[in-house]
C-alpha cells in the first residue's frame, strides 16, 4: 500500500497524486478522465473505464493429439465462469470431430455462449449474454423452484414407479448446474471490472452471498437427482409402501425447510433464518428412523433406500446451512 497526503489547492479543492507506475499501466495521459467511485466501505475506487463498456477477455485453447474429452469440457466451463468473453480452440491440423461436438454441447449448458466463427483447425465462441439483463435475485429464485419441482417428482417417481418421470428430474439438473454457472461468472465479472457492479446496481460483497447461496442450492440439486437415481433402483426391486410413506413425509418437511430458508433469504429476515434452523434436528429424526427401517431388507434394496434418506436429510441440512449464511452475511452488513 502507498500512503500519500492529501493536498489543498485554491483553498478548497483537495488533491492526492496517483502512483506513476499505475498511470503507465493504464495508458493514462494529461486530460484523460478517470472514474471515481465510492464503495461500500467508504474506500474509493479510482479506475480509467469509464465508458461503461465490458472488459473483452480472451482465452486460447490448443487442441493437441491425446487432449482428454473430459479435461476440455473442464477447461471450457472453467473460462466461462472466469469470465473471459472469447474462447478460442485451435488445432495444428482439422479440429477433431469430438471437439465440435462437445462445443455444441457446451454452448447448450452454458448460457450465453454461441459460435461465432468456424473453420477447419479453429472454433471462436463468444458471450453474447449482457449480465445486466440477469439479475441474481431471478437467478436463485429460478433455480429453488426447479429444485423443489424436481425433488417432488423423484418422490412421486418413487411412489407410482414411474421411471420415465425420474429420469426427467435427472436431466433438469442439467439446467440447475447452467443457472448456478452463470451466477458464479457474473460474480467472477464484478470481481474483475469494477464498473459491471454499478451497472448491476449490486455491490461486491453481494455478490458473492448470491454466490455461495447460490452454491449451496445447487448440491440440494444434486441430492434431488440422488433420490431420483435410487428411485430408478427400487423401482425394479420394490420397497412397501410404509416405507414410501415416511419418505414422502420426510421429504415434504425437507422442501419446508428449504422453502423457509429461501423465505428468509429473499426477504433478509434473520428471524425466519433462525427458525428455520431450529426444524433441521427434527427432520434429521426422522431420516435415522427411516435409515434404520430400511436395514430389514437385502442390501440391493436396503443401499439405494439408505442413499435416498440420506439425501432428504441433505437436502434439510444444507437448507441450514442457507439459513446460517444468511444469518452471517445480515449481521455483518448492519449498521
């Protein structure tokens, strides 16, 4: 940190000079304008972008015989969330047919991304998404909704033996995973450009408590696709209807829980977040009951069943754990 003194100038004006080195990294010259604003901390942000455009970023990936299909997809998400507006994959010779098609696929889980050009040794994505025009606030909202959707029908799939039905929460996860990757690029994209947190009218820091709430729902995703995959198992084994019950019961307080805590969320009510807390021990009951019932039978049936309320009480736990970042993040922002 450099420390400089404040100077006064016609009596009224204030001046600090600005470091040398940071002039000639950001290509300032005499009369140029810079932004000045002021953070939430009452810190301010001094910064040459002005113009309201988004930082262009580029990322360059080099197709090379052995690439891995799995390590590319990785390596494709991975720039998406970072934030870089172009990615470009080259080949020394023809781009493999096994690139194209996992670009197609990416560009269908990623939202905002497209191709924009092609050719015979390289492929040229870009985001054509403005970030401005997703807030955070849908986003979540967006993706508690599909989750409580789909860990209903895994239990309903459970209950009328309905596979194609289990199948298809599978998939929506799909769409789950995509919402939570564009909240975690939009919070990387405020990270780095300054200027995109006041044009989203959203502060840093709130940000990233959108972020990890975001996160956080996203693996009570993974739980309701965890119960419908062992719905699929004991649809073919069978398991009484005693026992189906209870999970409907235990899953119903579940979802409560979760809604609750979604409640809280979105209208900043520690109370609620509180209270909400306090029915996680009484679900987390209920689930050692069931998971001790389900040892009666054989381990093909017994495993999936175990699996299923372990992933309902998962489901309640991590709704806590919303429930304690909502608490944390509401009383570190007080005044």
């Amino acid at each position: 940190m450099e420390i400089r003194k404040v100077q006064i100038t016609g009596g009224s004006s204030y001046i600090v000079s600005l470091p040398k080195e940071w002039i000639k990294s950001a290509n300032i010259k005499k009369n140029d304008p810079v932004g000045l604003i002021v953070q939430p901390d009452g810190s301010l942000l001094i910064t040459p972008k002005i113009s309201g455009e988004p930082v262009q970023r580029i990322k360059d990936f080099k197709v090379v015989p052995g690439t891995d299909r799995v390590y590319l997809l990785r390596y494709l998400v991975g720039a998406y969330i970072a934030g870089y507006t172009t990615i470009r994959i080259a080949s020394r010779g023809r781009v493999p047919t096994f690139v194209r098609q996992l670009v197609r696929e990416f560009t269908q889980m990623a939202i905002g991304q497209e191709v924009v050009s092609e050719t015979d040794t390289s492929i040229t994505l870009k985001d054509l998404l403005n970030p401005a025009e997703m807030p955070f606030e849908s986003t979540v909202r967006r993706m508690s909704v599909l989750i409580r959707g789909m860990q209903k029908d895994a239990i309903t799939a459970l209950r009328n033996r309905d596979r194609a039905l289990a199948e298809d929460v599978i998939v929506r996860d799909t769409e789950v995973d995509r919402l939570h990757w564009l909240v975690a690029r939009q919070n990387q994209l405020i990270l780095t450009d300054s200027t995109l947190s006041r044009r989203m009218n959203i502060p840093v820091n709130v940000a990233g408590y959108y972020f990890l709430t975001s996160r956080i729902i996203e693996r009570i995703g993974d739980h309701a696709t965890r119960v419908a995959r062992n719905a699929l198992v004991l649809i073919e084994r069978g398991i009484d209807d005693e026992t189906v019950s209870r999970m409907e019961t235990a899953s119903t307080h579940a979802l409560d829980v979760f809604r609750r805590g979604m409640e809280a969320f979105h209208e900043g009510d520690i109370r609620k977040a509180n209270a909400t807390l306090k029915m996680v021990q009484d679900l987390e009951e209920e689930c050692r009951e069931i998971s001790t019932r389900v040892l009666q039978y054989e381990a093909a049936t017994a495993i999936p069943a175990g699996y299923i309320s372990d992933s309902i009480r998962g489901i309640g736990e991590y709704a806590g754990d919303i429930c304690e970042h909502i608490i944390n993040h509401l009383i570190g922002t007080e005044r």
